[in-house]
C-alpha cells in the first residue's frame, strides 16, 4: 500500500476537520478531497467507496491507520483465507446481484428500433461485488479462478 507521508498527513488534517462539524456528513468538501486522496493509494476501492460514502468517520480512521503501517494491514496471509462455504456463499450472491443487474439493464427503455429484437450489447458484464463480503473474500475468488478484477472495484465471472 502507499504510505506517502503527505497523503498521511493531508488525511489527518481532514479528519481533523471532518470530526470538527457536529454532523461529520455535512463535511461534503472535506469528504471529497478525502476521497480523492484515497483514490491515488492502493487500497481496495469497493472498501474507500463504502467509508467514503457511508461518511463513516471510525472506518476512515482505520484505513487511515492502513496506510501508516502498511506491512501490518497488508492482508492476511493465505493460511487465514476465508472457508471454502463463505467463498461459495459470495459467489452464488455476486451472481445473483449480476443477473439483477442484467435483468434491470435489459428493462429500461432504450434507442433501438421497434423492429429489432429488442437485444441490447450493453448488457452488465462486471459488478462491484456486494459489501456483505470483505475484500479478502473476492480476492480469494479471484485467486481461484472464479472472478477476476477489472479494475475500479469491478469484478467479473470468468468463463469455465
């Protein structure tokens, strides 16, 4: 993980600011730059996303605390991977969410002629996984073959 200094620092100084206001979600500016900053380290963008938008001051401190001791929150090792049942309960709610999101995409009404088919190619391919799960859990579904990361938090199913 990035553990530039002045990140650290610029984070501090706008949680600072953020645990100011009485209600730390009025804190919109300050929010936003946090993000941005977050954005730029190497942290799993599904688990910034949720702190972020969340406005959760406690789980901010903690990623906080992530970047400062980068080798302690690097993860844990594969001995402490989640249970093979835990990894199947993920993965059967992650395809349950994609087809979901197909079936909502495929609903609206789009541009295409009356006449065609009415098919559409944008079709959802990749999802940001649910938050139920930690990060560790799609990792490790990832590490097995069964999703992979595309970038941006997305995660995709792989073809077997």
């Amino acid at each position: 993980m990035t553990s530039d200094p002045t990140t650290v620092t610029k984070l501090d100084e706008l949680m600072t600011a953020i645990r100011g206001y009485d209600d730390p979600r009025r804190a919109a500016g300050e929010w936003k730059q946090v993000y941005n900053l977050l954005e730029k380290t190497d942290l799993p963008s599904v688990h910034m996303t949720h702190v972020v938008g969340m406005r959760d001051v406690v789980q901010l401190a903690e990623l906080i605390d992530q970047l400062r001791a980068p080798a302690v929150a690097a993860g844990p090792p594969h001995g402490d991977a989640p249970s093979e049942e835990t990894c199947k309960r993920a993965l059967r709610a992650f395809r349950k969410r994609l087809s979901l999101t197909r079936l909502d995409e495929e609903s609206q009404i789009s541009s295409h002629s009356p006449l065609s088919k009415g098919t559409d190619s944008h079709v959802a391919a990749a999802i940001i996984p649910p938050i139920e799960w930690p990060e560790s859990v799609w990792q490790e579904l990832v590490r097995q073959g069964r999703l992979r990361y595309i970038g941006h938090g997305l995660y995709e199913l792989t073809k077997q």
